[in-house]
C-alpha cells in the first residue's frame, strides 16, 4: 500500500508550493538587487500616502490653532490613526502626541533633512498647492528604528503655512508605533495576504482537478494490474483518453486478453496432453502388473521400479487433470452455503492414514459460501502435504491442527503443522504450479509441484484467498479465507421479513 506521502498526487502538490515558494524567494532577490524597484519602497509609498494626507489635515489645524494646541492636535489624529504623531520645526522645537522625548537620533535624522532647501523655496513657489506638489514629487523620507523601548518611525517633510502670502515654513511630521506595520498606518499586509491566499487558493482550485485528472487513473489502473497479476483476466480498464494514460490503459487491456489467451491455451494443452497420456499409462500400468508376475529375481526388480515410475507418471497426469479442470471450469462453479465441519471431516477421512494425529477444532454452526467438491479437494491437498512434511506422525508432538473462526463477514480456516516449514523467500511461489521448495519438499517425497496451485485455484474459484506463513518456532500454517454463509436461522428470519 502506496503511503499518503508517496503519493504522486501528494508529490505533486508539494512541488507546486515548493515552485511557490521558489517564485517568491526568486522575486525578493530580484527586488533586492534592482535599486529602480525596490520592494521596501513599493511598501513604504503606502504609509508615505497615508502619512502625506495625515499631514495635509493636521498642517491645516496647526495654522487654525496658537502653538499651545499642537501637541492636542497630534493627540487627537494620533488617536484617530492608531499611531502617535511628532512634528519637528528648522529651528529644533518639536511637539509631541504623547508625554515623552524625541529620541536624539532621530531628532538628529531629522535635522539633517531639514537642512535641505524645501522646494518651494528652491522654486520660488508661493502658490500652496503648488509647493505642495512639489513637496510630493520631492520629498525626503525618514525611517528609522529606535530601541528601548523598540519604535519605528516614519517621517515626511510637510508645509506649515503659518502666515497668508509667505512663504511656508518647513516641519517634519513623524509618525511611530511600536508595530512595524503601525497597525497598518505604515504598511497594511492584509490585502496582500489577502492577494496571497486567493492566489494559492486559485492555484490550488486549477491543479487539484488536473493532478486528481491524472493520479486517478493510474490508482485505477494500479488496482487492475495487481488484479491481472493474481490471475484475474477478466478484468479491463475503461480510459477513453487521447493522451498517454489512454494509451496506457489500451495497452494493458491489449496485455490482459493476450495473457488470457496464453494461459487459456497452455492450460487447455495441459488437460489434453494429460487426458491424452491417461489411456496409455494405464495400457502399460496393465501390461507391467502382467509381466511382473511372468518375471523373475534381478527382472522382477526392474518392472517394480518402472512400476513405480509409471505410479508417479499416473500421479503427474491425473493432478495435471485436476488442476486443469479446476481452471477451465471457473465459470460454471455454483457457489452456495454449507456447513463446513462436514466438509473438513470428508477431507480429513481421505487423507489421514493411521499414524497421523489430526485436531479438528471447527464450530458445527459456522458456515460459508464454497463448492463442496472444489472445497473439499483444496483441504484434501493441504492435509497431505501437512501429514508428509510435519513428519507423519513420527513425533508424538507432530500433530495438524484445523480450526476456524469467523471474522465479521468471513471465515477464516488455517491448517497447521509441525514440520520444518519453508524459507522465508519461496512463501511467496508456493503456490505457483509445478514449484517445489528444496531440500524439504522434493519429487523424492512423492510431490510433482500442483497441490498447492490447486489449491489457489479451488479457492479463488470459491471467491476466497489462501496464504502461507511459517510458525514460530517452526512449523507451517496455510490460511484460507472463505465468505461465510447464511445460517439456516438466518434464512428463516429473512423470509418472514419478506412483504406479504
């Protein structure tokens, strides 16, 4: 299972915020190393604009009002601003918003600017608007940070127009707070987090239904080819695309029915050679039992031994019978609900011989949705391997343990033993036909490779699973995982809720 971090949808989208916050970090050294286009200036201009009308009304208030009012007069917008005012004088006389002191470098800042002709007297202006507007399109700008306690302070020259037909004296109108956005008279971030949300959030509206556009397909197509791998032919991808995924999906439905095909006709040649081979092997199996009789001493020791082949031969063909039937017969299977007690005990009276210790613990009311025949011959193929590999008996602790539980929906059946079980690394091909796990498991102790793979084929003929896993310490447990059936009380009680 992919984990959520893994996903391509989730690498997706973490490259694009990475590409996000690459952008942003690529536009802030641009802006640092482009002096024409200054990111801090483009900041600043906000609080300049604000500052610039401020100090348009409280110069307008100060020329109404005696000097003795200015300090209530910065008290007042200060109030209405959320940041508290200073205003400087040419000659080093100050006011302030509050009951406190200019700090001395600042004063000193603002001294030094002060010291600039203003351009009403550079221009001989003595039109008001029109020096204000060259104070615009001229000013000189003051930022700085104070500390203990920290302030920032933002400053703009402005026009105190004290007399009628004079020119206007210069002042530096300082606005600090202890924010450095001063509660947005400064700088307001809010619009832009605003622009930066909607721009993530737009960004994300456009990509999600494109990443989802192209990672739900390939989940789809993901679960489908683990389907095929399992031996599942049936299934197909429905893709109806023009782009690569499209032609991804055509080929894997183009790759399912050619191994359908492939394994269709190499089964179907299995059961005819096997079928084919079955009358000839009992001719000479005839012809070998009358010539053992006819023979003597080192002869009669010959045919027993070419007996004996032809047994295993007789074994090979009648298990390639099987497995072929089980396969091609899939379709035709009727499913329908059973106890399974008796189908375990049927399988455990065919496959026991004396000396084997089998413990059967299966409640009688559990049952499940199998063929009895399909059901019974994969149990019968997991407790002669049991009984040949757990040792036979030969131990008095070599006993095969068969029990089952229901598990919600399901009826999980494990068959375990005692023997030495299987190297970690072949679990997975045990039930791979024709595919023994050596040294334990070999043609010597009588196995041509097909009951395991018989029983998958059973099994998932039956809509079940079946796995291995060895035991701790030692030992081997095959589980089968069956749906269950519906108990005879079930079915009473279903047919009473039926409508009159």
């Amino acid at each position: 299972m992919i984990r959520p971090r893994s996903s391509l949808f989730a690498k997706i989208l973490s490259w694009f915020f990475l590409n996000l916050i690459l952008l942003g970090f690529v536009l802030g050294v641009f802006f640092a190393f482009q002096p024409q286009m200054n990111l801090y200036s483009i900041f600043r201009q906000q609080g300049a604009t604000r500052l610039r009308i401020a100090g348009m009304l409280i110069s307008y208030d100060m020329e109404q009002a005696p000097q003795r009012e200015w300090s209530s007069i910065l008290a007042r917008h200060a109030k209405i601003h959320q940041v508290d005012f200073a205003l400087i004088l040419e000659d080093g006389s100050w006011f302030f918003s509050t009951d406190g002191k200019i700090p001395d470098p600042v004063l000193e800042k603002a001294g030094e600017i002060l010291k600039i002709k203003p351009p009403w007297d550079r221009s001989g202006l003595a039109d008001p608007s029109k020096a204000v507007k060259a104070e615009v399109e001229n000013r000189p700008n003051l930022v700085m940070q104070t500390g203990n306690p920290t302030r920032f302070w933002f400053g703009n020259r402005v026009p105190l127009f004290l007399k009628p037909l004079q020119h206007p004296a210069s002042a530096m109108l300082l606005a600090l707070s202890d924010s450095a956005t001063g509660h947005g008279f400064f700088f307001d971030p809010l619009p832009w987090m605003i622009v930066a949300v909607a721009v993530i959030l737009i960004s994300v509206l456009l990509w999600v239904p494109m990443v989802r556009n192209i990672t739900r397909p390939l989940v789809r197509m993901t679960r489908t080819t683990e389907l095929i791998a399992k031996g599942r032919f049936d299934v197909t991808i429905h893709e109806p695309r023009a782009d690569e995924i499209g032609r991804l999906a055509r080929a894997i439905n183009h790759m399912t029915s050619h191994l359908s095909d492939f394994v269709k006709g190499q089964k179907r040649f299995l059961g005819d050679v096997a079928h084919e081979l079955g009358s000839p092997i009992a001719r000479i199996h005839f012809g070998l039992a009358a010539l053992e009789s006819r023979v003597q001493g080192e002869n009669r020791e010959r045919v027993a031994g070419i007996m004996e082949d032809m047994d295993h031969l007789s074994q090979l063909v009648n298990e390639l019978l099987a497995f072929s039937r089980a396969e091609m017969n899939r379709s035709a299977v009727r499913l329908e609900p059973m106890a399974l007690l008796p189908v375990v005990e049927a399988a455990v009276k065919r496959e026991t011989p004396p000396q084997a210790r089998i413990i059967v613990a299966v409640d009688p009311e559990i049952r499940v949705m199998a063929s009895a025949e399909l059901l019974t011959r994969a149990l019968a193929n997991i407790i002669r391997n049991a009984v040949k590999y757990a040792g036979g008996g030969k131990k008095e602790t070599a006993a095969i343990h068969i029990a089952a539980k229901k598990i919600k929906d399901e009826v999980l059946i494990e068959i375990c033993d005692s023997g030495p079980g299987v190297p970690e690394d072949l679990i997975s091909r045990l039930f791979e036909p024709f595919f023994r796990p050596e040294p334990s498991r070999d043609r010597d102790s009588g196995g041509v490779g097909l009951g395991l793979a018989i029983v998958k084929t059973c099994i998932e003929t039956c809509k079940g699973g079946v796995s291995a896993r060895n035991r701790d310490p030692e030992g081997f447990c095959i589980a089968i995982t069956l749906k269950a059936g519906t108990t005879v009380q079930q079915h009473v009680n279903r047919t009473c809720q039926l409508p009159p």
